[in-house]
C-alpha cells in the first residue's frame, strides 16, 4: 500500500474493494499460464536435443545410401576395396609366366565364365576383370571354372589384349567370331554403327552364352569387362547356391545375380499414395493413443497437440529421408529380386534356361531393348524367377567404363552403376594379404605346371 497522507490510503483501500472480479480472474490466469509456457518450451527443448542427436545418427548411418538425402557422394563412390583389389588383380597378371599356358581339366568343372569385351576408346578395364576373377582362387576352385574370355571384334587384333600371352596362358580359351558370311557382314555393319551398339551388345551376348552351353558346364556366368570380383567371390557364391538347395527352392529361376545397385531400392514415386496412406495411419494411431491416455487424465491437453501437430510429423518426415535400404537392408544370403535389379554386368545361369534365352535373343536381335531389358522382359514372359547374392560378390569399376551417357550431379554416369555396400562389407570381411598372396601362388603354380 502506498505511503502518503490518511486521505490517500482511504482512496487506495477504496480502490481496492472495487476493483471487479472479472480483472481479478484475468491476474490470475495471467499468473498460471506462464508455468505452462515454460513447460511447453521445456518439452520443445527436449524434443529438439533428441531429433537432432537422431538426426546425427541416420545421417551417420545413411552416408552410403544413394536414396537417402543424407547422402555423401564423396564417402558413396570412395573406391576403398576396389582399388586394393584392383592392384591384387594386376598383380596377379604380371606375376603370370607367360611360357607355360594353363592346362584345363574338364572332369571338375561346373561353371563357364564368360567375358564378353570390346576395345573402347582410351578405356581398358579388361585386364582388372580377369584378375580380379583368376587372383586368390585356390587350385580346387580354379580347376571348377573355364574362363573364356571372347574378343567381340571380327577383327581380334584391334583388342590389344589379344596379343598378350597372359590372357591365353591364364584362361582356358580366348573366343573370337566364327561367321558365316551373311552374319559376319551384319556384324561388320554394326561395328560401324554408332547408333546401334545395343544391337553389337545383343549379338556378343548371344554368342558367348551360345559358347558356353556348347562347354557343357552345370552353370553359365557371363561377367562384362567393366566389373571386378572380390577376393573370394567363388566360395561366397558357391555358399549361396548351397542355400538355395537348403531352402528347398524348386521354382524354377532364370538367373542368379552377382551385381545390383541400390539406387533403384528406394521410395517409389510410382507408390505415392501408399506411402501418404501409411503416414496417415501411423498419425491417427498416434492420435488415437494420445486420446485414450487424454481420457484417462495421464495426459494433458498442452501435451497432445505439438506431439500430433510437430513431433510426429517430423518423425515421419526423418523416416523418409533416411532411405529404405538404411531401414530396411537386404537380408544377407540369397535374395529374389524379380524387380528392381539393375543391369547385366555379372549373372549366372542354369544351364537348361540358356537355349531359351539364345531364342528369345534371336527374335530380338533388329530391335531396341537393350541386352539387360531384353533378359528382364524374357523373365517377365515365361515366370521364371530371378534372384540375387547378398552382399554382391562384384562390383562395377565406376568411372572407368566407356558408357558415354549424360552425367548426373556431377558424377559421370557409369559411376553411378555402383554397388554401395560392396566397399564396406568386402573390406571388412577382406582375406588376409597372405592368404591371398599363397592362393594366388599356388594357383599360378598349378596353372603352369
């Protein structure tokens, strides 16, 4: 109460004991609503401090994830095993005795590699592909393969691998074009051809797959000349066929593939409406369990609203742009994949799916599906299924390849044909160097023996 004369502290008690009840409540109310302000920015505070340490996880977590938007180009497309297994292939190749070819003996073997390769404009990946194949096989498994590299020129002199002896004292066979006169005329055509070099692929595929089944081998794998194995990629891929018969798998498939990319396993534009329906759901069942807490009085109403108006979304927001392979990876081992697999780099077929195959090829040759669209399509027709190694026992050499597409942000195209998982997992499940330096010596001693 204020100091002053008698006259002035009457007026002030006065004052006092007029004053209307309704500017009372509103002191009062003024006073309360602050505690829940504070609370309010508390809970946002606490919030924030748990999105963001999340936040710092998935975008850990999703740096090799190319659909996510945490992703890192730079840590994506870093060549950390490649390039070690790059220098173990050329290794391989310059420790080879040329003086002494490699004797084959048909009695084991189950697996016809074939190695179609075209002589590119100042691009040679070739000699890195059949390393890379050959290098840390121990004899056993060397003696189960025939390595049949195929020259796709009508003239093998313009390859410069040709006239190397590595390539023929390391493999079992080089194939080159044995035409007859109206066929060796369209292929010529096609050499010259620029626009029709999908054309070119369809007839090099044909006639290495058609060369391998005439071996006789159980399994036909033919591996472009832009990839590279891993070190062990025989025994991993023997693991997966033995899973294959475990799981009692009687469907009848047309190919198992060793490379795929992860850039076509993400959120589907196509899929939209799924998605917003999943999101909703997920909304109204959090909404439904803030109602039924709200009921019960465990909840107050300052609480629901930012946690179905902020929170959720949010939360929802982060789902999506981790990445589906970062939430949900493959499962390691044998994996159907009738869609979304990318490309023909590196696939292994049945024996007895390969006639038909050589068919369907035949009605296609003069048209425009590409070879890896072409097999999809084939697939597609008689409901035969595909499947894939987890994780992938090759990889695309990326930069490296002679595809001469447009690129995208900035990286060239055929880098993008990547698989992401490949560098992390097979150098962090990498043999020791000497194991693969006696592997790789043994080998060569039995090969020249």
């Amino acid at each position: 109460m204020p100091s002053g004369s008698p006259d002035e502290e009457e007026a002030f008690l006065d004052e006092c004991r007029h004053t209307s009840p309704s500017r009372t409540r509103n002191l009062r109310a003024l006073d309360t609503s602050w505690p829940i302000w504070s609370i309010q920015i508390k809970r946002l505070l606490t919030f924030a401090i748990f999105y963001t340490i999340v936040l710092l996880q998935v975008r850990k977590a999703a740096r090799r994830d190319p659909t996510s938007l945490f992703f890192d180009p730079d840590i994506g497309f870093e060549r950390v095993y490649s390039a070690q297994r790059e220098a173990e292939a050329h290794a391989f190749v310059d420790k080879w005795n040329s003086m002494h070819p490699y004797q084959a003996s048909t009695a084991n073997q189950s697996i016809c590699v074939g190695i179609p390769t075209a002589q590119r404009a100042n691009v040679s990946s070739f000699e890195t592909t059949v390393g890379s194949i050959l290098a840390g096989l121990s004899p056993e498994e060397r003696s189960e393969l025939y390595v049949l590299p195929f020259i796709a020129h009508l003239d093998p002199q313009i390859h410069p691998a040709y006239q190397t002896s590595w390539l023929h004292g390391a493999t079992d066979d080089v194939l080159i074009y044995n035409l007859e006169r109206k066929e060796r005329k369209y292929v010529a055509y096609l050499e010259k051809s620029e626009k029709d070099h999908h054309k070119k692929s369809l007839v090099d595929y044909k006639y290495i797959l058609n060369a391998c089944h005439e071996v006789g081998t159980p399994f036909i794998l033919i591996v472009e000349d832009d990839m590279l194995a891993a070190a062990g990629w025989y025994a991993h891929l023997k693991a997966a066929l033995r899973t294959k018969v475990r799981r009692s798998i009687t469907d009848s498939s047309l190919y198992l593939r060793l490379f795929y990319t992860e850039k076509n396993f993400g959120w589907n534009k196509e899929n939209w409406l799924g998605y917003l329906i999943y999101s909703t759901f997920f909304e109204a069942l959090v909404a439904g369990i803030l109602l039924l807490l709200r009921r019960r009085r465990l909840l107050a109403p300052s609480f629901c609203l930012p946690f179905l108006t902020i929170y959720t979304p949010l939360l929802i927001l982060l789902f999506f742009a981790t990445g589906r392979p970062t939430l949900f990876p493959l499962a390691h081992g044998l994996h159907p994949m009738d869609q979304s697999g990318c490309c023909s780099q590196a696939l292994l077929y049945p024996r007895d799916q390969v006639p038909g195959l050589i068919r369907r090829f035949e009605q296609d040759l003069s048209g425009i599906k590409p070879v890896d669209a072409l097999i999809e399509t084939y697939a597609d027709e008689t409901g035969l299924k595909r499947w894939a190694v987890v994780p992938c026992p090759f990889q695309h050499v990326g930069s490296k390849s002679g595809q001469q597409i447009q690129a995208e942000k900035g990286k060239p195209s055929a880098e993008r044909i990547w698989n992401f998982e490949f560098e992390k997992w097979w150098m962090d499940h990498r043999p020791s160097p000497s194991t693969i330096d006696n592997n790789r010596d043994e080998s060569i001693e039995v090969l020249i023996a």
